[in-house]
C-alpha cells in the first residue's frame, strides 16, 4: 500500500508544526547525512562479504 499524496502532504504539514520553519534545514541535513552514513556502511559489508 502506498501512501497518497494527502497522507504525504498532511506529514509534511505536522513535520512543519513540530519542527518550525527555522529548525527544519538542519533536520533535513541530519537526515541526509545519516542516510549517506548508511548507504556507505552498506556498500563496505557487501564488499568484504565478497571477499
């Protein structure tokens, strides 16, 4: 089940609230950084997997 675009919008909307304006740029770098963290984390176990 995917979710609609309402469903999206309306997380947005309280993802907004909660955070405020100000501080979501930085939320959204953390967030970014942590995704790129794991992504490299999961390419380094699939290398020494093959090794």
């Amino acid at each position: 089940m995917t979710p609609s675009f309402w469903q999206i919008l309306l997380v947005l909307i309280i993802i907004l609230i909660l955070f405020g304006a100000g501080k979501l740029p930085t939320v959204i770098k953390q967030l970014v950084k942590g995704l790129k963290t794991v992504r490299s984390s999961l390419k380094e176990d699939k290398k020494k997997r093959k090794k």
